[in-house]
C-alpha cells in the first residue's frame, strides 16, 4: 500500500531526519519526496510505501503525529487514495 505524509511547520534542523529515522525504523519505503522553505515555513511532501510494515496504519499515524507535537510541526499520513480523492480539481 502506498500513502501520503505531509509536513508542515517552521524550518529548524533535523526535520527530514527525524521523519525518515521513524519511517526506517517502521520499513517503511521513501518513494518520492518534495520539500521546499518559504520564509521560515518548511512543506514536504512524501510518497512511500507501506507494504513491508508490520505495524498497523493507526500505530505509524499516531507515531508520526508524538514526533510532530514533539518537533512542533503538523505531520499526518494518508493513504495514497484518500490523499488523491480530497486533493482532485
């Protein structure tokens, strides 16, 4: 399965570190990644891969989310469908 993982929040160092380690560490798979800084704001945007990930959807989400309120960032997982049907034109 693939999702979406969108962070957004200000610029400081570590940000693309943190969220990867936790992906790693979960086998979970960067397929594609975006990221730009505008102004002291930090966006990225990621595509991976779920498949070989022995924990539930839930668990990463809820993990992912600590390590935003940890980094004071908003960071939400997505599953690839859902992600392409609320962002259609």
């Amino acid at each position: 399965m693939r999702a979406v993982i969108t962070v957004i929040g200000h610029d400081k160092i570590g940000i693309i570190y943190e969220v990867s380690r936790i992906l790693a560490e979960n086998n979970i798979n960067i397929l594609d990644i975006t990221q730009t800084i505008m102004q002291d704001m930090f966006t990225m945007i990621m595509l991976v891969s779920t498949e070989k990930c022995s924990k539930s959807f839930k668990e990463i989400s809820d993990t992912l989310a600590a390590l935003g309120e940890t980094l004071g960032l908003s960071i939400r997982i997505q599953h690839e469908d859902i992600f392409n049907s609320m962002h259609r034109i």
